[in-house]
C-alpha cells in the first residue's frame, strides 16, 4: 500500500475532551465545529487556503463559531485539511485519500485560494501512484461509497473505474486477456476481487472492461458467475425473510428494489457469445428473477438466452420456483418452462427456414393473434441461429421428459400444462416413449380423480409405437390408462413380436396372427365350417403363408374389424384377457423361430382343418 506524506512540521495538535485545539504561542482566534468535535485554530493559515471558510467568516463576523453540517469525511478529515494548512505532516493513502479529497473541495482548497493547494496534490498522488496498482485502486473505488455524490461531481468515481478496468486487463501470471486457463472452470483472477464491490459500482466496472474488447467473453462469464454467487444467495435470503416478518413497508421496498437492482444488472452484463455462460446458469438467474420479482424485459432476455443453449441443461436447471402470486400455487413455474420450449422451437424453426410448419408447431392448439406475432417476432431475431443437430434434440427430449416426471408428482399440476409441456417438444425428439410414459403414469397416480376424458387427453401425447417391451408390459397391465391406450400398447408389442420372428406384419398384431389369440377367445366350430366353406378363406390361407399384397389387405381389414369391437367393448373382462393375451405373446417369444411359426398357424387355423 503506498502513501504520501505532506508537510514536515511535528504535529502539535492536541485534543481535550471534545475540543481540538493546537499548541502555539498565539492564541486561536476562530472556533469551527464539525461533526460534535470543536476546533480552535488560527484564521490565517485556514483562511489562506480555503475559501469557503472565507465566506463563512465574512457571513458569521467576527461572533461565535462557524458550523459546517454535514462535512465529508468528518472531524477526521477535517484534522487532515487543517494541518495541511498548518504544514503538520499528514499521511495519505488509500484508506482516507477519498475522504480528505472531498473535504478539501467541500473547503474550496483549490489552486484558486493558493499555488499547490490540497486538492491538486491529491489529484496527483492518485493519478501517478494508487490507481496504477490493483488493491490500491480498488480500495480508492471502494471508499467513493460513502459520498457517491461527492465523488461523482469531482470525476474520482469515474478515474478510479477505469483504472480499474484498465489494470483487469494485463494478468500477474503473464494471461494477456484476464482469462483463467481454457480447461479451468475457476473464475479469473480478477473476479474475486471485484466481487466484493455494490452492484453500483461492479457494473460500471464490467461495462468498462467489456468496452476495452480486450477481455473475452468466457472471462466476463467467469466474473459474472463469481458475482451472481457472492450475491444472490444473500439477496433471496434477505428477500424472503422481508416476506416472513413483514417488515416496515420502506423498508421492504427498498430490499425489493435492490434485490430486483442486483438481477437485472447481471443480466445486463451478459456476454453475447454463445458459450461464454452455460445455460444452468441462465436458468439459476431465472429462477432468482423469478423470486425476487425482476422485470419482465430481464426475463425475457434469460429465457431467450436458455433457449439458445437448451440441450446443456439439466432437469434440476429447470425446476423453476414458481412466484408467490402463481395461479394454482403450484410448486414449480411451468408457464416459464414452456415459454423456453416455445423460444427454443421459434430458434429451430427460423434456422430451418420454416417457422410455420416447424415440428414443434404440429399438433399444438391453435393460439392467439398476439402470440403468434411475438412467435414470429422472436424468429426473426432469431435468423443468425444455427439449427441444432438431431442428438441435441433427442437431449432435449429426455430433458423435457425428465421435468415432467418431476412437476406430474405434483397434484396441483394443472393438466392443461402437462401436456403443453409435452407437445413442446417435437415428435422426433423422443426415439423412445418410456419416459414420457413414466411422467404420465406418475401424473395420473397423483391425480386419481381424473375423469375418463382428461386421462384420453393425457394419453394423446404418447405414441405406443415407441415404447420399448419392458414399458409395454407395465402399460398393458396399467389400470389407470384408458382401454384405448391399452390396446394399442396389445397392438404394436404383438407386432414387433411378430416382427422378431422374421415375419413381415402390415399392421397385424399377435405371435398367433389371429384376433382370437390376442382376446384369448377360443374359435367356434362354426366360424371353422365357415372358412373352410369359404372361397376367400382358402385364398387367404395362401396368401397368409407368402404375405402377398391381397392377404395384407385382407389382414389390415380384420385389424379395423378389431378396432371397432375394441372401442365398443369396455368391461373389464375385455382388459384382463387382453393382458393375458400379452403375457403369453411375451413368454411365447423365448422359443426358436422354427417352432414359433408352426405355433402361428396352429393359432390361426385350427389343427381340425384340412386343407386341399
């Protein structure tokens, strides 16, 4: 820390109790007083370099003592103004340059009043000497809190931010860009310094390094994760004790106020280079914003930025706490997370160069005028994006799928929501539908009272197709799925069973190959006398054993067949042999191929029939 030293006089004032005095052989011949403490000093020396305390004597006569309100710096500051007048050696440096400055120029100690005054030789010490070293810099920056006006007028806020910024720039350790090590998650060097400055005077700061363009853009990122986590915690701890005891109402005003300060000048401060910040980091600054009441136009700004870097999140990244003034009182903000899909969907559809029919888009409700012009508004700004590629997507999907497993255990969950949040997400974005059944299932067990329509509303996002035979078996045997769902999961496992056995399957379910074998009912004696009798049914026997393109039609018309009985039948001793129907195609697939498809035939035509 460095200092400076004016006059070389021995200090020869004194204090008495409340009074402060000086020890001469003349007698002190004016009395001023600051801040409870009485000086009596002698009027030449103060008079001849200060020309405030000029006006004031002219002002009061020659009566009583003169009273400064309000001085900077205090009585301390004071003391330091009139030894210098005095030629008393006093000691400057980092600790009280800002005070003694602003009482020198509250004292009009000027070279107006006298040849290298005060006020010029301060201006010198911080020019030439603290603000060219960083602690001493910041320590100066530090101390213009106390008299934010003062300093502002006199221009020491301004210098002591850009000497900052400027020494940000050369690193100690030789890192020309103020940058840690690429593969260094720490923050730079610099950030844990100014993290301990107000939000005042730390984004002035920033803003002055991001002017230099010398800093990049991950640095910024670093510095502004090391701020948001010095800060933020105490922030929304404060903010939510404010909200427990009440508190005056000035007062948490004023919290609320800076705590909303505190986000929305992060956010400001964001680098505009993609990966300079992750996106866990957007989302943790949404979730602050959201608690702590930040504007609209900041969150906008995050959700966007999200958007942009979606596939590196995590599920714990988007359990949003919904604000206090949510509708439902759920427990976590889904509008906000949708809002993020649909970012996320517009960046995707504009990089493609088809907004409208984007697959994000297909299948959703129709929407209002104004949100489709903010849509198309958010594409357009969206056109320097790069589309991202299909194993982010799929990222995407497992994300979205993992959320709603978690917001489904909540029974406040509105469905409406759940299945926005569900066709957010673009159809092939989901190889696989296990987890998004899984969400389901979770959401219709914590939501029993659900009517037959809503759970067929639910189930319209899940495509059974997709299910792998684990999550098959479970849904087949789910008593709280509709039987519609039911029997499509019957369908499509009784077809990709069909498919393992090297048979090609139009759309025909079943290791039997035959309705009666997925019901689990026994073919009469006279439904046989009619094939057999039948002219169509011994062309189907041939074209079932080649799989020509007459007996997959025929196949696909007993299939509509089936669906029609299906959607008439709904008791539940349809769904239990339906599910037996399951288990038994399940078990029958461990045998050889060769045996399997005797086995088929055998269900399909009874061993009673002849052929000729």
């Amino acid at each position: 820390m460095r200092v400076m030293k004016l006059g070389n006089r021995p200090d020869t004032f004194f204090s008495s109790g409340p009074v402060r005095s000086v020890s001469t052989d003349l007698a002190t011949d004016m009395q001023i007083l600051v801040d409870g403490c009485l000086f009596r000093l002698h009027k030449f020396p103060l008079l001849s370099k200060c020309m405030w305390l000029q006006a004031l004597c002219v002002e009061s006569g020659d009566g009583g003592a003169v009273e400064l309100p309000a001085f900077p710096g205090g009585a301390e500051a004071f003391e330091a103004c009139a030894k210098f007048c005095y030629g008393v050696a006093v000691t400057i440096g980092p600790h009280n340059v800002v005070a003694v400055r602003c009482a020198a120029a509250r004292l009009g100690m000027s070279e107006a009043a006298d040849r290298g005054n005060l006020a010029v030789k301060l201006d010198a010490f911080l020019s030439s000497c603290l603000l060219r070293r960083w602690k001493d810099a910041l320590a100066v920056l530090r101390s213009t809190r106390s008299y934010v006006a003062l300093c502002e007028e006199l221009g020491v806020t301004a210098r002591c931010v850009d000497a900052v910024a400027a020494l940000v720039v050369p690193d100690p350790n030789g890192d020309a860009f103020g940058a840690a090590p690429a593969n260094s998650s720490s923050p730079p060097w610099w950030a844990r310094d100014i993290s301990e400055l107000g939000v005042d005077l730390y984004w002035r700061v920033m803003v002055a390094v991001k002017a230099t363009g010398t800093v990049h853009g991950k640095a910024i990122g670093d510095a502004l994760k090391a701020y948001a986590r010095r800060w933020l915690p105490v922030a929304t701890k404060n903010h939510h004790a404010v909200e427990r005891t009440g508190g005056g109402t000035a007062n948490a005003e004023r919290a609320t106020k800076n705590h909303r300060l505190l986000v929305e000048k992060i956010v400001s401060l964001l680098p505009a280079e993609r990966n300079a910040v992750s996106c866990g980091f957007f989302l943790k600054l949404l979730k602050a914003a959201n608690i702590l009441g930040a504007s609209p136009a900041s969150k906008a700004e995050l959700t966007r930025r999200a958007a942009s870097q979606l596939e590196d999140a995590n599920v714990s990244d988007l359990l949003i706490p919904a604000a206090t003034s949510c509708a439902g009182g759920t427990l976590y903000d889904v509008d906000a997370v949708v809002t993020i899909l649909e970012e996320f969907a517009l960046r995707q559809a504009a990089a493609s160069g088809s907004p409208e029919g984007s697959p994000a888009r297909a299948g959703r409700h129709r929407r209002s005028r104004s949100a489709e012009s903010g849509e198309l508004e958010g594409a357009r700004r969206s056109t320097s994006m790069a589309a991202v590629s299909h194993g982010a997507m799929v990222r995407v999907g497992r994300l979205v799928d993992g959320f709603l497993a978690v917001v489904a255990k909540d029974a406040r969950t509105p469905l409406d929501k759940m299945i926005a949040v569900a066709e957010a997400v673009p159809d092939f974005a989901r190889p696989e539908h296990d987890d998004l059944y899984r969400a389901i299932d979770t959401y219709l067990m914590a939501h029993p009272e659900m009517d037959k329509s809503s759970r067929k509303k639910l189930c319209r996002v899940l495509n059974c197709r997709k299910l792998s035979e684990k999550a098959s078996m479970h849904a087949a045997q789910n008593e709280l799925l509709p039987l519609r769902v039911v029997v499509q999961v019957l369908f499509f496992e009784n077809a990709r069973a069909a498919g393992h056995g090297n048979r090609v399957s139009a759309g025909f379910p079943g290791d039997g190959g035959d309705v009666s074998a997925l019901v689990g009912r026994p073919r009469t004696t006279e439904e046989d006398s009619k094939d057999e009798q039948s002219p169509a049914a011994a062309g189907s026997v041939a074209a079932d054993g080649d799989w020509s393109v007459e007996g997959l039609r025929r196949a696909a018309s007993r299939v509509a067949t089936l669906k029609m009985r299906l959607e008439e039948e709904d008791d539940e001793a349809f769904v239990h042999r339906t599910r037996a129907a399951l288990a038994r195609s399940a078990s029958s697939r461990v045998a050889a191929a060769a045996g399997r498809s005797k086995r088929m035939l055998s269900r399909l035509w009874p061993t009673s029939r002849t052929f000729t």
